[in-house]
C-alpha cells in the first residue's frame, strides 16, 4: 500500500497513454499503467517513480472489475481513473465491414463503459470523490472525417457517455469529463498518415502537412499536450468541472 492518490490509465502503453500516466506520476500519483499488452505497459511503468503495470482488455467487463477490485484491494482506494485505451482504421464508409464497425466500438465505447463502470462502483462504496476522464477526440465534435466514420460514431459515443456518467455520478462527488485531442502524433497517427495518404493517392508528407495547415497553432500536437489537460481535470483545480468535452487541438476545431 502506497501513501498516494491512486490513478489507473487505461491504453498506457504507447502514445497519449503512456504521456498521461508519466504525467500523473510526475505529479505524485501512484499511477496504475495498464494496457492490452503487457510488456509496453511493464515498459511504461518502469519509468514512473511510483507505478506498477497491469495486463488489461478493456473490451471485457470481468477483466475490468477484476483489475479495480484488485486495486482497492492493495491500496484501499481508488481517486483517479483514465480511459484511453482507443483504436482507429482509416477506410471508405461503404467498406467498413461489420466486424470492423464491432471492434471499433467494442474498444471506443464499450471499453469506456465498462471501465466506467467498474470505477464508478468502487468509488461509490469506498465513499471517494473521484475523477474519471475519458479520451475522445476532435472527431467527437466534428462529424465531417474522411475514411474514419465508425471511428467517429465510436467517439460521439464517447462524448455522450461522459455527460451521462457525469450527470448520475454527481451525486456521489464524482466529476466525469473527456479530453477530445487533435493530431496528435503518435504511433496511431503514424498509421493513419499511411492510410489517408493511400486513400488520397498523395504522399505522406502532404498529409502530415494538411495536419498543420488544419491547425491554427501550426504544429502537429504531442501527447504531452494532452497529458497535461488530463492532469487539470482530475486535480483540485477543476473541481467545479463534470460533464465537458475539452478540446485540446490547437484550434483545428473550435467550439
């Protein structure tokens, strides 16, 4: 048992995941680093002064009250928790086949649930005014992404949720808000820039520089961005903040 608050991230394996948790560890949690692969997320927290890594689907509800219950147990409370954990697949709308338009959302949304769900529970019964944040994106604000449709079904989903969790959690003190990144660069959007730039039938570096030229602040966005957003939302300073979307993506997307 550690004397720290206590956040568990979800996807921290790579990308914004592995930013957040760093983030929250620099910080003074005790950061819980999971992901679906167990060795990026061992490789994670071996760089974070107190944190231990965990194996995590967060497409199954079992494994996600397992892992919660497993939490509380060891230290005796739960005050933080991040969703992250997300996948993407750039296709043409009309050849997104139905187990692809499955997993996108078993993932995106479904993973979001039942992580939610699990840490709402255990923060209710030990009494714990907590902080959930969920990782949507840019895409959850504006509909009109080429090639990323189920992926943008998925992360309205996301946004929808929050403001549902929010609203019933309340009660209990628990503040529920999602981050909604740009382009960040990432390991994810390096696959994407391939993909779009397949698509589109133009090099990659066009597509990498549409990025920019989509973003007032013109640069591509980091991780480390998002991380520190996420740090905001579940620290004492946005205390009087539940059910937003918060847009961190330079200004590509106002609202």
């Amino acid at each position: 048992m550690v004397n720290r608050q206590i956040a568990v991230v979800t996807g921290a394996g790579s990308g914004i995941g592995a930013a957040i948790a760093t983030e929250l560890g620099r910080r003074g949690y005790h950061v819980v680093v999971t992901d679906v692969v167990a060795q990026n997320a061992s490789k994670v927290a071996k760089g974070i002064d107190s944190a231990q890594d965990r194996q995590l689907d967060v497409t199954n509800p079992d494994e996600c009250e397992t892992l919660v219950q497993a939490v509380v147990a060891e230290h005796g409370r739960l005050d933080v928790w991040v969703s992250n954990a997300g996948i993407s697949k750039m296709q043409r709308f009309v050849d997104i086949s139905p187990a692809d338009l499955a997993r996108n959302f078993e993932v995106n949304a479904y993973g979001v649930f039942f992580c939610g769900q699990s840490a709402a529970r255990a923060m209710i019964a030990l009494g714990t005014r907590g902080a959930i944040v969920n990782t949507a994106s840019m895409a959850a604000k504006e509909g009109g992404v080429l090639f990323l449709s189920d992926y943008v079904a998925s992360k309205f989903a996301v946004l929808g949720l929050t403001q549902a969790m929010a609203a019933e959690l309340a009660p209990h003190g628990i503040r529920v808000n999602c981050v909604c990144p740009g382009y960040v660069a990432t390991s994810m959007q390096a696959r994407e820039l391939a993909w779009e730039a397949e698509l589109r039938g133009v090099d990659e570096a066009t597509v990498r520089q549409s990025y920019i030229d989509n973003t007032p602040l013109a640069r591509l966005e980091t991780a480390e961005d998002v991380a520190k957003v996420v740090a905001f939302l579940v620290s004492d300073d946005a205390s009087f903040v539940t059910g937003e979307a918060i847009s961190v993506n330079g200004g590509a997307y106002m609202d």
